[in-house]
C-alpha cells in the first residue's frame, strides 16, 4: 500500500487498544481516520483518547449508536486542547446525515414548514466488497433493539423487522429493507429536530435478507452481541459470502425521505456501483472538510453545523458523489422512482 500511495507514505502497525502505541504514531500528524471496525460492543474511544492528547484532527467512520454517542461524550476535553473531531463521518451514517440536514434546511428557510417524519433507507449488493468488517458489523446489529422515533416518543422495536419496499431509482430499482438500529436516527431526531426518524437497510440477494432474519428469530441477542462468537459466524459464511459478491457485484444507495406538516415530500438520493469506493470519496471528502477549516473544535455529528459548516456542505457532498450513478438533492419522489403513476393534472404517485 505504501508502494502505491508514494514516497509520502509510511507504514505503522499500532495496537488500537493501546493508548501509548496510538500516541507515539499520531506525534506530528494533522488527522487520523479510524476505519478500525467493527465499532460495535467497543468499551472505549481510544483513538479519538489519543488524538485529544497528541492534538490531532479526528474522524470515524462508526456505525455504532452507543461508540458515537461515547465519542461526543468528549466534546469538552476536545474544545479544551482545540481540536476538530467529527464521529459516524463515512457513507451511511455520514454523506446520509448531511443529505438529511440539507432536506431539513430547505424545508425550514426556503418552504417555511415543518419536518414531521425522516426516513433513512440504505441498500447494499452482497457486502459491497468489504468482506469481513461489513458482514461482523451486520450480525453485531441484529443483536441490538432498534431505537427509532415515532412524533417525538422513543420507540424500540425488533431488529430486521418492519420490512418497506423502496425504489431507489435507476440502476438499482425496488428493493425490500428493514429496520436497524443505526446512530444517524438517535442524532438527526436530536440535532434536526425532526419527531419521527428510522432507519433501514437491505441487501441482496434476497436470500440475504431472509437468512439475517432467521437469524434474529433463531439466535439469542446474547449470541448476537458476543463479538468472538459473531467473528465465528463471519468465519463460516465468509468464503460463502465472498463468492456470491462475485455476482451480486457492490452496488450501493442512499435514500433519505422528508414529509413535512404542509404535505410536501422531499427526499435525497445517492447511488455508486461500487461501495468501496463510495466509502473512500466520502471518508475523504469529510477528511478534506475537516483540513479545510470546515468543522470547530469539539465532537460533532456530520449534521450538526459545527462538524461540517452549512455553507461547506455542498462542496462535501459534491465530492462524495464523484462517479456516483445518482446523485439527487430535494426533489419530489416522483422524479426518481422508476414507475410513478400519473393520477392527472401532473399529480405523480
């Protein structure tokens, strides 16, 4: 890899667990992005612990409700030595948080109404080509209740229930998703302000979906939440998965839904053929944001203005979605669903 990236680059093998090991190699560096998941069932923040004390710009790409919510649990001692830090920066939650912002935005300044109901809808062919981590990560969330809001009360519900089907437009189509417990709810319903928020995902082929349902019926959530049980399971069904993703290729898209009080929806679309490299544009994009200048000292969600100014925001989403296949911003549902119905007069359902 150090080959590839050029003289620029060196390598550094560190034990992420090891908060002297994380200091020593993040002396005189600008940012550290700690891709290291699973964050699933972690106990601490030791990266983002050993950025605070080097003074070090930081950004994850975690998944994980309770990681994030740990990671802005040190928002003060991240003002105190003046460091930027943004948490769940990837693609989904990340690049899906500020699409949501700017739908909540325009909805506030430039329609004058309210958002009522936010809905994240995430779909991903096989793994997406990240093998392992996406597969742990997968099987780790099926042993958390989901958490969601319905008009301001928190609800918990079962996970990989509540299946929607959701057309994601051209070049992916309908596909069948289902309720995960995932950080951007608990942040866009606390940040935005926005009563009623869930979020689902759904892979293929279907018989994914199917077999990650059995799974939450069959096995205890005990199971579930035990990472060296759950790093078995991703064992065994790794060749397997590995060799499906050989046909199911690595399409990934986003799409984030906004209804208002005045009935006007909304929503926000991104498809790429391959996640992997979705996940590296927006990883980078967040990356760049934070060198810029764009993000305050402090820990921030991507939504949250002081992680990505409002005003950066379009620069970062433009550059996440370069080589994407679909990249819509606040549009009305009908003008990316593959077959909406004209009921007359210009009216689409």
């Amino acid at each position: 890899m150090v080959a590839t990236l050029g003289k620029n680059s060196e390598f550094a093998e560190v034990n992420i667990n090891n908060k002297d090991s994380l200091e020593a190699a993040l002396s005189d560096v600008d940012l550290v992005v700690h891709a290291a998941g699973p964050f699933q069932q972690s106990q601490k923040c030791t990266v983002l612990e050993a950025a605070i004390e080097t003074q070090t710009a930081y950004l994850d790409v975690c998944d994980d409700t309770n990681y994030a919510f740990r990671a802005k649990s040190f928002k003060g001692r991240a003002v105190d030595a003046n460091i930027p830090a943004i948490t769940t920066g990837g693609v989904y939650p990340g690049v899906s948080n500020v699409m949501a912002a700017e739908l909540v935005r325009a909805a506030r300044s430039e329609s004058k109404t309210e958002p009522e109901r936010l809905r994240f809808s995430y779909y991903t062919a096989g793994s997406g080509g990240a093998g392992p981590t996406i597969l742990a990560t997968s099987f780790l969330l099926l042993g958390e209740e989901v958490v969601a809001y319905n008009k301001g009360q928190k609800i918990k519900l079962k996970p990989f229930t509540g299946m929607l089907n959701v057309d994601f437009g051209k070049g992916i189509g309908k596909r069948d998703v289902y309720l995960l417990n995932l950080p951007e709810v608990r942040s866009a319903h606390e940040v935005l302000e926005v009563p009623t928020v869930s979020a689902r995902f759904g892979t293929a082929p279907f018989f994914w979906n199917w077999g990650m349902e059995a799974m939450t019926n069959l096995l205890p959530a005990e199971f579930l939440r035990d990472r060296s049980k759950v790093q078995q399971l991703v064992e065994w069904f790794d060749p397997l998965v590995r060799a499906v993703d050989g046909i199911a290729g690595e399409r990934v898209s986003m799409r984030v839904d906004l209804e208002c009080t005045n009935e006007r929806s909304t929503l926000a679309l991104f498809s790429h053929r391959r996640l992997s490299v979705a996940v590296g544009n927006a990883t980078a994009a967040f990356a760049v944001a934070i060198l810029e200048g764009s993000t305050q000292p402090g820990v921030w969600f991507p939504e949250e203005p002081e992680g990505i100014a409002v005003e950066a925001r379009e620069e970062l989403l433009k550059r996440a979605a370069e080589g994407a296949i679909a990249f819509v911003m606040n549009k009305p549902p009908w003008m990316v669903e593959t077959d909406p119905k004209e009921l007359g007069l210009g009216i689409y359902v």
